[in-house]
C-alpha cells in the first residue's frame, strides 16, 4: 500500500494508529501457511487440530504478527523502516472471526538524523478481548532535525 | 543418554551391523563358545547352512550394548531375556530393535520395560526378548512427564543446531505480502516492501528444514494445544529483495512449567540473520510452547 510520509514533527507519545479489522479466512490462513512456509497442520487440518486440543484451525501468530506490522509499516510511510518488532500471542483467534489491530505511540526520540518511534501494538478478538501484544520501534531516517 | 522423566512409551535406537566369521571367531575366543558351526563355514554346511551361524550370546551382546547406550550414565539394565527363532547367518545384515512397553515408578528410580528384536533376512524376526531397564529419579522428577533432558540434547541446546542459506526473491516476498495483505504485485509493478515480518519466512524451523525434535510428537501424553509463544526480531538494516541470507539457529532454553492447559515444554530458540558479506542482518528469536495432558494417556500415541 503507499502512504504518505509520516511527519514526525505531527507524532506525539499517545497517539493511536489507525485500527485495522481483518477477518481472515481459512483460503487466507492456507496462503499465508503457504507463503510463510509455515508447514504446522494446526494451520490448515481442522481434525488435526480438534485433535491438538483446538476447536478448529487457529489463525497463525505470526499471520497476526504479519497484521501489526502491516499497521506500523502503513502508518509510517515508505521513508520509514522497522528496527525492531516484537509480539507474544496470549489466545487463539478463529478464521471468521474478526480481528481488530491496534497500536499506540509509546515514545519519540531523535536519534542523530533520525526519528525512533515506539509503539505498542495488540489484537483484539471480537469479545475484546487482548489475543496478541507487542512492540515495533520505526526509525524514520533524516527526520532528527527540524 | 536418558534421564528419569524422559523414559516415554517409544523406540530406541536401533543399529544394524554385518558379522563376519572372523568376528564370530573372535567372540568364540571370548565367550568360551566354539562350536564348530558357529566358525567354520564347512562345518557349517555339513549341517545344512549356507554359511556360519551367528551366535544368539553375540547378538544378545549387541542388544545388552544399544540398551546401555540407550540407558547412559543414569541407567542401568537389570534384566535381559532372549528368546532365539532362527539362525541368523555371517555377511547377512542384522537389524537390532527395541522399544519402551511400560514405564513404572519406584521410590528412586523410574523402571522401563523394553521389547527388543533381532531382524534378519528378509525382515524376519530372528530373535525376541525383553528387558527392564532401571533409571536413578533425580530431585524434581516426580513432578515431570517431559522428557526435557532429551529435547535439549535432541536440539543441541546452546550450539549452533542448523545452517542454511536462503535466497530473498522478489516472486516469494510478493506471494508473502499478498498472503498478509491481498495486495498483488502486478506483473512488471516493482516488488513490494519486504515486511518487517518476513524473518518468519527465513526461519529454518518452520520450514522444516531443521526438525531435531520431532521425539515430541511420539509422547504417549495427549497435546493440548500450543503454538508459538512468542517473536522477536532485532534488524540492524531491513531485508531487501536479492539478499542471500544464511541463518544459523541455535536453541537457547528449554524448560517446562505448569499451565492452565496442562504441563507447558518451551523451547526458545535464535536466528543469527547474515547476508554474503557475513555482516549482521538480523537476530530473531521464537519462543515455542507445548501443552501436554499428563494425567492421561493418548492410546494411539503409545507404541508409535
């Protein structure tokens, strides 16, 4: 996606990205198995999955890890790259279910001629409730003076 | 080497060997057992063999050995009985086998009843027998059902366990976004950004490149669910379409704890991201947990 550069100067601790709603699909799940070489049937065997002790086919942390950063890279524009990027999965999400991401800007640094952005980021599932937490520091390079 | 609380309903490994007369010749010389037919192929044929007939003491040797490979520093085998169903013959390959039956505790020591088998020509089963294996408990094994001493050795925890050596294409970076994000690169439209979660897709682990603890999935304990736990990634500078990254993984913790869903075993493990240059890409690191029910046992998984 092309987004417009990021002003830093505009970015202030407290922020919050815009939120993301995905709702992925079994097709999507397979494809990213596929993409990601991701090979563990939990992913794509519903019977292998139940048999795991799941009610179905679990969405893959790092798919939803995939979304976070997909919400910081659209976010903080093409100028910008992710230095660090961290995520823990706390609960299960469901294909069909719908999947809210989130982030908040957490801390703004000048460093040298750059910008380092901290944001926290999570999922929600359709309850509420926290699936997934993480954090992502952007560097936003030749933005450290202004 | 196997330590109490890893000794799970499973195979052993097994060895195969080809024995020779003058093996045989000098195993008679040992065990005081030289009757003719065991080391002379003449005498053999006299009685209606085609070559000289193994000994059953030295292919219960060969047992008692891989038992006791198998048992280590912290086991002893306490019993081994044979029972002898052909002859097996010189210059044939042997197969030797065996695999945990029953596992019981004691006071002090965690007792592992084991089949065992010889396998001869064409696949037959030249011998049977079984064992009972006895293993020191060490402090805190009553409590366990994982065998989490094996799966350190099994990922060669704090060594480099794997190299290898990917090639960032613009095809597969496209084929990772879309998958995220729908968005299709055009044919002839430049490629998409790498995204800063594509080390997963340069993970030797989740490829399968590297499998070193597949002995987790032969546990007789039924899993009750599990995943990655967590995903960290440190880049030094992005991922760009035609770098040949080679990664090197290394196993920096396993350890295991009670869960809400059952006993958890954690592996965590590091990724060292480097171009050709062998400067620094990135570091990732993966935390993988496994939740075993240890208060029943899955009958399909036993024996398997």
């Amino acid at each position: 996606m092309t987004v417009a550069a990021l002003d830093v100067d505009t970015v202030r601790v407290g922020d919050a990205l815009p939120p993301a709603v995905h709702f992925p699909t079994p097709g999507q799940l397979v494809r990213y198995s596929g993409a990601a070489r991701d090979w563990s049937d939990i992913h794509f065997d519903p019977d292998h999955a139940r048999k795991r002790g799941f009610p179905g086919v679990i969405v893959q942390g790092l798919l939803k890890a995939a979304f976070l950063g997909e919400l910081v890279t659209d976010w903080a524009g093409s100028r910008s790259w992710v230095r660090r990027f961290a995520t823990r999965y706390r609960g299960i999400d469901l294909p069909g279910d719908p999947l809210v991401c989130r982030g908040t800007v957490t801390s703004v640094e000048r460093v040298l001629e750059e910008c380092w952005i901290e944001i926290e980021l999570w999922t929600e599932n359709r309850n509420g409730g926290v699936t997934t937490t993480g954090e992502a520091l952007v560097v936003v390079p030749g933005a450290g003076l202004s | 080497m196997t330590s109490t609380g890893s000794v799970a309903a499973r195979g052993l490994p097994g060895l195969r060997t080809r024995v020779t007369t003058a093996d045989l010749t000098r195993w008679a010389a040992v065990a005081g057992h030289d009757t003719a037919f065991h080391v002379d192929d003449e005498a053999a044929r006299e009685m209606g063999f085609e070559r000289s007939v193994v000994h059953g003491s030295w292919k219960a040797a060969v047992l008692l050995r891989m038992l006791g490979d198998w048992a280590g520093e912290d086991g002893v085998v306490e019993r081994l009985s044979c029972q002898y169903r052909r002859p097996d013959l010189t210059e044939q390959e042997l197969s030797f086998g065996g695999e945990v039956v029953s596992t019981r505790r004691e006071a002090d020591a965690q007792l592992a009843e084991v089949r065992v088998w010889v396998t001869g020509a064409e696949d037959e089963v030249s011998l049977q027998g079984d064992a009972l294996v006895r293993f020191a408990a060490s402090p805190g094994d009553e409590t366990s059902g994982l065998p989490v001493a094996e799966v350190r050795r099994a990922v060669r925890l704090g060594e480099v366990a794997g190299r290898f050596t990917y090639r960032v294409e613009a095809n597969d970076v496209d084929r990772f976004v879309e998958a995220v994000t729908g968005v299709r690169a055009l044919p002839g439209q430049a490629t998409l950004r790498v995204p800063p979660t594509f080390f997963a897709a340069l993970d030797p682990v989740e490829r399968r490149d590297l499998d070193l603890d597949d002995l987790l999935q032969h546990l007789p304990h039924p899993m009750v669910g599990g995943g990655n736990a967590f995903n960290e990634v440190d880049y030094e500078r992005p991922i760009r379409v035609g770098d040949v990254i080679t990664v090197a993984t290394t196993y920096t913790d396993v350890f295991e704890k009670d869960g809400r869903a059952g006993r958890l075993l954690f592996r965590i493990r590091e990724n060292e991201l480097r171009d050709e240059t062998g400067a620094l890409v990135a570091t990732s690191r993966c935390g993988h947990v496994l939740a075993f029910d240890l208060t029943s046992v899955d009958d399909e998984r036993v024996g398997r």
